[in-house]
C-alpha cells in the first residue's frame, strides 16, 4: 500500500522525524532544567554585602612593579596607631586574571570583625612566571612588617590567605617561612618569623599541581602561562604546596565546593597537614550535597553554605589569633 504512496511514506517519515526531534527537544531541555536547578543562584553581588563601618588605604605600593601594590581594610572606629591580627590576602584568577578591587567587599566583612584585612596584587602570568608571585607576596609581607604600626598591622599575627591561584601563592610563602629547605630550593629569602605566621586560609586553592599533565581547557592553558610546563616534573613539585609542608607549617582553615574539580585535591591537602601534626579546620560538602557548590562557591554569599564557610573562617582567624 505505501509502495503505491509514496507521498505518504515522504508524509509519514516526516511526521516521525518531527516527532523524534520535539522527543529530544523535551528531553534536553529537562536536562538542562535538572542541571541548571542544581546549581546555586548566585544572588546578590559581593559588593553589596560590604559593611559601611570599615575604612582603609588602596594601592599602597610594596614595590616598584606596577601591580606591586596593596590595600589596606580596617574597621572606622580603630584608633590611630591601634594595630589588629592581620590578614594577608592574595587573589585568584589563574594567575593570569583577577585583582584585590574584586575581593575587597569580601576582604571587608572580614575586618569589620575586628581584623586588619591586606589584599595584595601581584605580577600575572604569562608576563611574569612562577616563582615571581611568591617572590612578591613574600615582598608585600616584609612591607607590612617594616610599616605595621602605620598601617594597623600587628606583625606578631599574621594570617596567610588566598583563593583560588592565590591559595598556591600563600601556601608557598607559608611553606618557605616554616621550610627551609623549600626556602632554598626556591631561592626566596622569608621575610618574618615562623611565629609570625600564626593562620593559612585557603579557599577553592590550588595545591598540587603534579597532575597538570591531565588537565585541560583553560586550566591547562593558565598552568602553562603560569609554570611553563605541565610535564616537567620537577618543576610541578616545586609549584606544589603539598610536597613541601613540614609539621612546622602553620594551623590551616581549607574549604572547597564539591562541584569544584579541585576538591579532592584539596581534600588530600588537609588528610596530608593532619598526617604531620598540624592543625586542619575544613569545610567541606557531600559529593551529593545540593546547590552543587563551584568553585569559589564562597564568594556567593546568598548560599547558607558560603555563609557558613565565611562564619567558620572567622571562627579560625579569632582562635588563632587569640591572646
């Protein structure tokens, strides 16, 4: 019968392709609804949560480079000459991106705790190479504990921090000033004592980078401009900050999204701190926790898991810098 109509087999052909295609059309778009609805709503932006009651200098040079400089957040009822623990922060962005401007309100909740909060730009990639941010994050550090007393520092309470690419740069600088070994490795003379540093926050950090061979996209791309290399071996061990902890390195507060592909290296991180002794504060989520929480998930503050991270940061800074 069809055989003697083929205008209606043409008919029918078409009416199952048009049928197949609404099928997939319905059938991505509830994908697509099932994974946009696991992701968080980023809410409100940082700066909208900035408090009104803290004050603070920016682009304060450290150096002659051109983003050799430092801001400088403190609450507005500090005395003159009053100093406060501080924390030293160091910014992501694949160390090629990103500037203090863009965690500044975040930078800022933190001191209207009652802390002296520093957030420190530094030469990007692929202009500068590893290791000249840690050069100059450990540059910045010696600047505030020359200038403390002028700019509400207490060099005796140092807290390392940093997310993301900024995480690996702080690490270093902690591992160099507890490590001397590491220290002469990489060639960076440490600027304060090892009893300066009394904190290491690292938020969606970056801390072993002896897998770069294995990543891809843009990650591949940023290690590369970064390190330039993502097979040579030895140099990826030196841009760890795994390899070269001791039980001398500093209590650590670490957190790390469970959508974020850095997650279990940064869950190894701490198992590895624990391992020698050190003391660990972490938060982290169930692989199926939802929002599924990305990388730099802390920064989105609308989350009640950010703000329970941000309250937990807060809560280690005060114990640690406590007298």
């Amino acid at each position: 019968m069809l055989r003697d109509r083929p205008w209606l087999t043409g008919l029918i052909i078409a009416a199952g392709l048009a049928l197949a295609s609404i099928a997939v059309t319905i059938i991505l778009a509830v994908v697509r609804h099932e994974i946009t609805s696991d992701l968080p709503d980023p809410g409100k932006p940082l700066e909208s949560y900035a408090p009104k009651t803290v004050t603070g200098t920016t682009d304060i040079p450290y150096g002659a480079g051109p983003r050799q400089k430092l801001d400088v957040w403190f609450p507005k009822s500090l005395a003159a000459g009053k100093v406060l623990p501080t924390i030293v922060w160091a910014h992501g962005g694949g160390w090629s991106g990103g500037d203090k401007s863009l965690v500044a309100p975040y930078l800022q909740i933190l001191a209207d705790r009652g802390f002296t909060v520093v957030g420190v730009n530094y030469s990007l990639s692929p202009g500068a190479r590893y290791p000249t941010q840690v050069r100059e994050v450990n540059a910045a550090l010696g600047f505030l504990n020359v200038h403390a007393s002028e700019l509400h520092v207490d060099s005796s309470r140092f807290v390392l921090a940093g997310d993301s690419g900024g995480a690996q740069i702080v690490a270093q600088v902690a591992s160099l000033t507890t490590n001397p070994t590491f220290a002469s490795q990489l060639g960076v003379v440490p600027v304060v004592k090892p009893e300066q540093v009394v904190g290491v926050v690292l938020a969606s950090g970056v801390v072993d980078l002896s897998s770069a061979d294995r990543f891809t996209g843009s990650a591949r791309t940023n290690v590369i401009d970064y390190i330039g290399s993502t097979t040579d071996d030895a140099l990826l061990r030196l841009a760890s900050v795994t390899p070269h902890v001791t039980s001398n390195f500093p209590p650590t507060w670490v957190t790390s999204g469970n959508a974020d592909l850095l997650s279990p290296q940064v869950k190894a991180f701490a198992r590895v701190l624990r391992d020698k002794r050190v003391d660990v504060d972490e938060v982290f989520f169930a692989k199926g926790h939802k929002p599924l929480l990305i990388h730099e998930y802390q920064f989105l503050l609308g989350l009640d898991e950010a703000q329970e991270a941000l309250k937990s940061l807060i809560d280690f800074v005060g114990k640690q810098t406590r007298r």
